[in-house]
C-alpha cells in the first residue's frame, strides 16, 4: 500500500526490523571480536559464549523495554533502555565467568571489544531509526494499515470518528459480504469486496490490523467473519456496540483512541516473533553445522544405492499459504518419484530404495530441511508442511478439514507438536488429518521457546529409534 508515493511503514515491521539488527549485531561483533583477538581465544568456548550472549542480550533488552514502539521517536529513551537491557546482559556473563568454569572463555580483551562494538551498533541503529520515524512522519508514512469489515452504522462512526483524529492510522478499504447491493464508498473509503477478498487483499495489501464493526447481535455472522480471518497472519480487533458477546477471556487493544476486544492475535507477533526467528536461525545454522559430516555420509550411501540425484524437492504449502520448495533426501527410485504425493506411501513401498527404507523409517531423510531453515523459509519447530496433492483416504487435506489454511498462519516446521504425540505418516482416514490438524492449530495458540525446546528434545530421543519422528 502506498501513501503519498511511498509504503507505510508499520510499528511491527521497525519492531522487528530493529531487533533483527541487534542480534546480527551482536553475534557478527562478537565474531569479529573473536578473529581481532584470535592467539588468544578458545574458538569453541569463545563461539558459545556469543551465542549465549546474543541470546541473553535480546531477551533482556525486550525485557528493558528496548522494542517499545512509543520510545523510538524519543531518542533519549530509546538509548536509555538500550543501555539498561545491554548493562544487564554484560553483567550476567561477567558473573558467568566468575561462576560457571567453561564461560571464562568470555573474559579477555575480546569481549571488552565486543560489548563495546556492539552497543555502539546498537546506539548508530537508534540514532538512524530516530531521524527516519521523523521523516516517515512528516510525511504521514508512519502507521496501522487497517481493513474494515461491515459497511452498516457501526462501521460509518467508527470511520467518521477515524476522520476526526489525527493518528498514524492507513484505512485500505471497507469489506461487507453485500458489497454487491452497496455503494462503491463508505464515508469516503472504497468498498473493495466481501470477506472472501479481504483474505486475498491481506495477503497483497500487507494489512496489519482488521477491525470487524458488526452488531454483537448478528452472532452468526461474526462467527463466520472471525472464522474466515482466521485464515491469514493479521490481527483481528472486534468493535463492539453492546456488550453480550461471550468472547471467553480476551484482551483489548487501543486504536487512534477507540478501545477494541481482541478476537484474534496474529501468531507469533512482535517479540514472539523475533524470539522464535532469532531460534530458527541460531540454532538452526548451529545443528546444520554439527550434522554436516552426517549429511555427507547419507548423500554418499544415496548414491551408492541407486542412480539418480542425492536430493529431493518438493513443492508445499508454506507460511500464509505461500509455495515453498522442501528440500529432503531421495528416497525413492529415480524414474518412480511422485512429486505431488498424490500416492501416499505404504509399508514395504516397492518404489522406495533400501537407503531410503531406513531413512524414512529414522526419519533422516528429513534433515535438508535445515536449509529450508537457515533461509527463513521454514521453521525447526512447527506444523509440517504437507504436498500439494497430499490426501486423507480419498479426501484432500483442505477439504477434509474445515479451516485447514489455519495451521499455515506459522512457518512450517522440521518436527512438530502432532509429530511427537504420534499423528504422523500415513493418512488413511479423515480422524487422522484432523487430529494433526488439531495439535497443530493447539501448538501455534501455546507456543513458547521451552514447549519448542521440549519438541526438539522428544524428537531427538524419539525420532532416530522410530517411536516420534520427523
């Protein structure tokens, strides 16, 4: 969306954005520091101590308040809370190396370069940001991109009351399932479709926050709305009229002075969000780098077995139902492969290798992926992603399932909450797809780092011996 000839630029993309470079900058100084200072470093101890650090460093930033979004037009504060959330962290490895033998690694004329040379990023960061905010809002780029759904009497006060403040607030169109029987504008905005086109625009038009404005009393019609917005990665703010509605325990959130009952969050936003990719990447590029010499190994018993490539890539369902390329190793013969898995696999497959037999069975064949991971397209933990033509019995899995799309407002995942508890391989009845899809749709409400951690954990004991896998 464009706003007087440039893209509005919304509080959670500079969120995350900033702290995206924090933690470059503090794990790429700390590398640097390493080679500046290398005679005198221990490679292993001194690369664990960087990854704790960048780790503890981001969490305790967030934790100061450093990714407030109020505080970054406010250079004093933001450089302030900065310095809290970096003392704190410099202060818990100072007392690591005095406490815990392997982490003296951290102690020398290195890490006073890296503490240094990483704030000082920090700082430059804070300073650049500050003088862009002021730009973007003078030019009225700063701000919520927002969809309206409903076009009746709620929906023109709400939007009349819009008109008469000054917020950094970017209205994209109204949306009303008679779009059909209505005028094209709504209080000045155009009306750009039903719900069903919301789905698609918030997928084309990166909209941060829709603002459903119906009457509580139309039950059913909310119900269908929040149903179908479920679908895609926005935020979902219900506008009440009355209050009746039973939402269970919900939270409000505050928009250009209205208050608003928050009937669905986007998963994983803002902190989550820069928690679980700063996990994805470190500690996926960590494992990639451990399990190399293994990966090796399996590319060169492939191809002893049978001719043909080492890998094998398959078109899947990715996050927001974006098409992703899954990398794994081949497992079948070259000329029997089935690229869309219109076929599902059986016990004693005829068209799978004896490599492959046993790569599926410890589930191996899986770990390419952390390519998939290491280039954000994926996520170590997460609902796997399933093939195009992938079926349950004689059903589709989006047509078996209703609200299947919804597992897909998370990237996709190497291992999974559903994989762990048993629903995994074959999918002979519908009872099996929704039970996936059921663990699914529980992992991504009750994400956390430790419920990711313990996945990883049951994968890892479970996995290589067939129990859960992969």
């Amino acid at each position: 969306m464009s706003i007087n000839g440039g893209r509005t630029v919304s509080e959670a993309i500079v969120t995350r954005t900033l702290a995206i470079f924090d933690t470059a900058a503090i794990f790429g100084t700390g590398v640097v520091a390493m080679h500046w200072d290398a005679s005198a470093v221990d490679w292993h101890l001194a690369g664990l101590v960087v990854l704790l650090g960048t780790i503890v460093g981001i969490n305790f930033m967030h934790l100061a308040g450093a990714y407030r979004f109020a505080d970054f037009a406010r250079l004093e504060n933001s450089i302030t809370r900065l310095l809290i959330g970096w003392l704190c962290t410099v202060g818990v490895l100072f007392l690591a190396t005095r406490l815990f033998e392997p982490v003296t690694a951290a102690d020398g004329p290195w890490a006073a370069a890296w503490f240094s040379g990483a704030l000082t990023l920090m700082a430059v960061a804070r300073v650049v940001l500050w003088r862009r905010m002021l730009h973007w809002g003078r030019n009225r780029r700063l701000g919520e991109v927002v969809a309206i759904v409903g076009a009746g009497p709620i929906a023109q006060r709400l939007l009349r009351d819009f008109a008469g403040r000054n917020g950094n607030l970017r209205i994209v169109g109204v949306y009303d399932d008679e779009a059909a029987q209505l005028p094209r504008l709504c209080m000045g905005h155009p009306i750009r479709g039903t719900v069903d086109d919301l789905v698609n625009d918030a997928r084309q038009l990166h909209i941060d926050t829709v603002i459903v404005a119906l009457p509580l009393s139309a039950d059913r019609q909310l119900v269908d709305t929040l149903n179908r917005l479920c679908l895609v990665p926005v935020n979902v703010r219900l506008c009440p009229d009355a209050f009746g509605l039973r939402l269970g325990e919900v939270q409000v959130s505050h928009v250009a002075g209205h208050t608003f009952l928050n009937a669905i969050d986007r998963p994983l936003s803002d902190w989550r969000w820069v928690a679980k990719a700063v996990e994805d990447r470190l500690l996926g590029g960590l494992i990639l780098s451990l399990i190399s010499p293994l990966l090796l190994a399996i590319a060169i018993l492939i191809k002893l077995d049978s001719p043909g490539p080492v890998f094998f890539r398959q078109k899947r369902y990715g996050f927001n139902n974006q098409l992703i390329e899954v990398w794994k190793f081949r497992t079948m013969f070259t000329d029997k492969t089935d690229v869309n898995a219109e076929q599902l696999t059986r016990r004693n497959d005829p068209r799978i290798t004896r490599v492959g037999a046993f790569l599926r069975r410890t589930s191996l064949d899986e770990l390419p992926q952390f390519l998939n991971v290491v280039r954000g397209e994926m996520s170590i933990v997460g609902p796997r992603p399933h093939a195009l033509s992938a079926k349950a019995g004689t059903l589709l899995y989006q047509d078996a399932v209703k609200y299947y799309d919804a597992r897909h407002r998370v990237k996709p995942g190497i291992t999974g909450w559903a994989q762990i508890n048993g629903w995994r391989g074959e999918t002979d009845t519908v009872e099996q797809i929704k039970k996936r899809v059921e663990h699914d749709l529980y992992y991504i409400e009750h994400w956390s780092i430790l419920l990711d951690l313990k996945i990883i954990f049951r994968t890892i004991f479970g996995g290589f011996t067939g129990q859960h896998a992969f």
